[in-house]
C-alpha cells in the first residue's frame, strides 16, 4: 500500500516541482500534466474513482489545453518586437517565493505528523450510482449553483477575452 | 507512517511547490497553475481525510472535491481570459508590468 503511494508522491512532487521551475511554458504545461495524471492515480489508489476520470478529463484534458491555447495566443511574435527585455532574474524573489513554500509547507507537515489523527475506519465504498444519488439529493441545490458559476464564467470569459469594438483591429493601446 | 500521515507529507509538499511557483514567478500564466496546484493539495487533502477518516460512511468528501474541481476549472477559464486581455493591453503577460491600476 505504501510503495505505491510513495511511488506516486514521487512522481507528482517531482513532476509539480520540474513544471514550476522550468522556463519553457510549453514543458511547464506538459510536465503539469503528467503531476495531474499521478494526482488522478492517486485519486484511483484511494477508492474514488469517479474523481479520477474527473481529473483526467477536467485538468489533464481541458485545463491544460486551455492553458497551451493562452500559451500560444500570448507568444511573441519574434519579429514583431525584436527586442524584449530580458526579465531580471530576481534571485531574492525566487529566493522569498521558495523560502514561503518551504516554511508552509514544513509548519503543515509538522501539524500533521504532531497533530493526533483520527484512526483509520473501514475502507469506504463508494459507487457512482450512490455519488448521483447524493449529488441530485441533497446536494441539489449546491450542483445548480455550480452550473450557474459555470455559465457565467463561460460568458464572462468570452467578455473578458473578447477584443473590445472600440479598438482597432491590431491592439494599439 | 500511516497512509493517512503520507497523504498529509505530500499534500504540504504539492501545496508547498505551487506556493514557491505562484510567488517567484513572473510569468501570469505560471502564477495561475501554481494556484491551480494549491487547489490541487486541498483536493488531496480531502480525499486522504475521507479515505482514512473515521466516518467511512459518507461521501462528503467526493462531493466536496467534485464541486473544487468545478471551481478550479471556472477559476482556470476566468484567469486564463485575464491572462490574454492583459496580453492585448501591454503586449506580454508579466506580472510585474501590469501596473496601469496603481495609484
């Protein structure tokens, strides 16, 4: 049970960690993918599976697709600005940034190994039937709050990627 | 170790990576998938509770993560909108130059 729960911490820390340190958005995207996809195989380890195709089809299919597509619609043309100024390497950002994730990261570890935990009952079983079940009974209300959400952000993300009428045809702003 | 301690290593760590990915890059996109990560830890820190809690009766917390992940994904779309209008406006998309609401 634990070597493959390690096997899995590996490679979704190793591949988070990789994605949030490269420079190349393109390779961040693909190796997130890969983080997304243990995160799933995690979720496939732990009895949920309706998650786990979740997660495959939320954020291993359309999160990072949606992120390649802005990757590419926000690239420099490479003759269009000849010049970019490089961005300053900022050691003592980069340095504050890791220190912060390390510092969170260790007080929550510490609290969960110090802190007393529950025993672990039974292994729950879950079937997707019951899921639906619950999700059209009493959690109704919440399910349609969530499509609401969802349809205004789809609306809203149009607005907001949508150029604005006024504005000429190649951005001038 | 019990599993339910492991699971609880790893969502800090996962939480941690995307915190140290949100703060020291500049890049908007990057900061989005670093927060996309943290989402991430607090959907595995519910599964691991919900797996080895002591209450293996209910769903709660599948339903808790099924309506994460929605949000996630609204949260994904809307950023990733922000994300180009800023590119139409100031032609990149680093976050230290989009300073045009400062005071």
């Amino acid at each position: 049970m634990i070597p493959v729960l390690t096997a899995i911490a590996v490679v979704l820390l190793g591949a988070a960690a990789v994605a949030m340190a490269l420079r190349n958005l393109i390779h961040c995207a693909l190796w997130l993918v890969l983080a997304w996809s243990a995160l799933a195989a995690f979720y496939l380890w732990a009895g949920a599976e309706f998650l786990a195709f979740a997660q495959v089809l939320i954020y291993v299919g359309a999160v990072s697709m949606v992120v390649l597509f802005a990757v590419l619609l926000t690239r420099r043309l490479p003759d269009v600005n000849p010049a970019p100024p490089p961005p300053p390497a900022g050691g003592g950002r980069i340095l504050a940034g890791v220190a912060a994730g390390v510092l969170v990261a260790g007080v929550v570890a510490r609290a969960g190994l110090t802190s007393p935990l529950p025993a672990a009952g039974a292994a729950p079983v879950l079937t997707t039937r019951r899921l639906g079940v619950e999700l059209m009974g009493a959690h109704a209300g919440a399910l349609v709050v969530a499509g609401v959400i969802l349809t205004m952000v789809l609306i809203g993300a149009v607005v907001l990627a949508a150029p604005d009428s006024g504005d000429a045809p190649e951005g001038d702003s | 170790m019990s599993p339910l301690t492991v699971c609880l290593l790893i969502s800090s760590g996962l939480f941690g990576i995307g915190l140290a990915g949100a703060l020291c890059r500049g890049n908007a996109i990057l900061v989005l998938l670093g927060i996309e990560l943290m989402l991430n830890a607090a959907n595995l820190n519910f599964i691991a509770f919900w797996r080895f809690g002591p209450s293996s009766s209910s769903a709660a917390g599948v339903i808790f993560v099924l309506f994460a992940l929605a949000v996630a994904a609204a949260e994904a779309a809307v950023g990733l909108a922000l994300v180009l209008a800023i590119y139409r406006h100031q032609r990149n998309v680093r976050l230290a130059e989009a300073v045009r609401l400062k005071g």
